[in-house]
C-alpha cells in the first residue's frame, strides 16, 4: 500500500485540526475524506482514512457504501480500487457484506424507486432536470434515474443526507462545476445546514489548493 500522497503534505495535522471544527459530525467528516480521497485514487490517504474510520468504530456498511456511490462520479477504477483498499482493511469484515439483489432486478420498482429519490433530491427543478436529460441523451436520463437514483444511491445503510455531501466532497475535488451546483442544492433539498455544506467543501482542502476550494465555495454563494 502506498505512501501519504506528497499532495497531501501536512495531512496528519491538517485533519487533526480541520475534524475538530464545529459544522460537520465527525462521522461525516470521515465518511467524506473516504469519498474523496477514493475518487481521486489516493490510495494511501484512503487507507489512512480507513483506518482512523475503525478506530472511531464507525460504520463498516456505512464505509462500503461510500466508496461503492462512488462509481457514478468517478467511474469502476475508482469503485473497484476503492474495494480492495476496504478489504484490506477490513479482513474481518468480509462476511457481512450484503449483496442487495431483492427488488433492484425489478425494473419498473426500481425506476419508481429512483424517481421518486431524485423528485425530493432536485426538487422543483426534477421535471426541468429530465427534459434537459432527454434532450441531451435519453440513455444517459434513464440510467440516472435507474442506475443512479434506484439501483444505487436508494439502498439502506446510509442516509440520503450524508449520501449526498459524499457526493459534494466527490465532485468539488473532481472539479465537476455543473454537478457540484446540483449537489449543492440536492444537499439543501433533502436537509442540509448551510454550515454541514461549507464545511464539506472547506475540508477538501486535505486534498486541494486554497484556490480550488475558494472556487468551489463561491459557487455554494451563487447557488
């Protein structure tokens, strides 16, 4: 297993003071350091995380789940590497992992299951969303709905709330603009403070540049 990233020079300290801040459980916090740091591929710093994760006792489903989304942002490299990291780990924990087939095999309750995630996600703009979508690339809306919304990001373990500031910790060190302001205001939508947003998007900055993260918190401003 590699190395602390040199991009993350000073990480130790920097997350010892940044997980002390008020605005973010600290559940949160490491559950979104995993988020980013698996979508990047910084391996080392991923397992770092992990390990700070079992110390504290947090979730091992939880933590699954987490890098298991981050498919949908940053591709199966990143799941797939993101897993081994996680069972590596995790050794112990192997047998509990929970193939979800039940229901998702069901196209049309799932799909059900998908919109009605993405209805309470995006809100007023959902139908605005889909029109766009289609237009753009019916393929691309469908899947959203299916493999995003139902198959994924609607299994249990995780709630909906942190499930999407994972999702604004992923894309905001991704640098994806138009999907960060979706999350941003997905996060709003399904009961996230202002606070839990900002300090989201401030503690990328174990991972990026005061540029980048300043960057990304005008747009939680403007949007």
């Amino acid at each position: 297993m590699s190395e602390i990233q040199p991009t993350t020079i000073g990480l130790l300290a920097d997350y010892k003071v940044i997980f002390m801040r008020s605005g973010l459980t600290f559940e949160r916090r490491i559950l979104q350091a995993i988020s980013a740091s698996s979508a990047l591929g910084l391996m080392g710093n991923l397992k770092y995380f992990l390990i700070e994760a079992k110390k504290n006792e947090i979730s091992y489903h939880k933590i699954y789940e987490v890098i298991l989304q981050n498919y949908l942002f940053a591709g199966f490299p990143a799941g797939i590497e993101g897993m081994i990291c996680l069972s590596e780990t995790f050794p112990e924990k192997e047998h509990e992992k929970k193939h979800i087939k039940n229901d998702y095999l069901n196209y049309k309750e799932t799909f059900e299951r998908g919109e009605n995630l993405c209805q309470k996600v995006y809100g007023k703009n959902f139908d605005k969303l889909m029109k766009n979508f289609a237009s753009l690339c019916p393929e691309l809306a469908e899947w959203m709905i299916f493999e995003g919304y139902g198959k994924t990001l609607s299994r249990p373990f995780l709630d909906v709330l942190t499930r999407e500031l994972c999702s604004v910790a992923t894309l905001t060190v991704l640098d994806w603009k138009r999907q960060l302001i979706s999350h941003i205001k997905g996060s709003r939508n399904v009961g996230a403070s202002e606070p839990e947003i900002r300090e989201t998007i401030l503690q990328t900055c174990l991972f990026l540049d005061k540029g980048s993260v300043e960057n990304s918190l005008k747009l939680l401003e403007l949007h």
